[in-house]
C-alpha cells in the first residue's frame, strides 16, 4: 500500500511544481506600461537600450527609461 500511495503522490507534487511555476513565469511575464503608452514587454525586451527578452520589468536597471519619452520606470504601470 505505500508503494502504491508513492505512485499516486509523485504525480501531484510534479504538477503542484509545475504549477508553481507558471504562476512565477507569469509574474515575470507582466507587462508595464508608460504614461506616454508605451508597453515594456518582457517577452520581447528594449533592443534600444541593450535589454535582452526575458527582462522582467523588475530586473530593468535603475537608470532604465522608456525609450519613447525617457520617463523613468517608477511611473509605469502594470498591464492587466
């Protein structure tokens, strides 16, 4: 019976895993928007300022600034 139980838990702590993950690649995944409607979007970076895909907007440098308008990220918001 514990044999059997190992067999039947391994699968839901994989996709509990799993799952956990999503949720963590979607909230790196989030896009920012500026004032001037500019959208940064991670999935796609800022080739204008060296920023590879991937970037979450978190990961941005201080200095970043919107490549439109040049405003800084602390006044960007969060794309639904």
């Amino acid at each position: 019976m514990g044999i059997i139980n190992k067999q039947l838990i391994a699968p839901l702590q994989i996709c509990s895993r799993a799952a956990k993950l999503l949720v963590s690649w979607e909230e790196i995944m989030k896009k920012y928007e500026c004032p001037c409607g500019y959208v940064y979007d991670p999935a796609e970076g800022d080739h204008t300022q060296g920023i590879a895909p991937g970037t979450a907007f978190e990961d941005l440098p201080a200095d970043w600034t919107c490549p439109q308008c040049q405003a800084e990220k602390d006044i960007f918001t969060e794309v639904d």
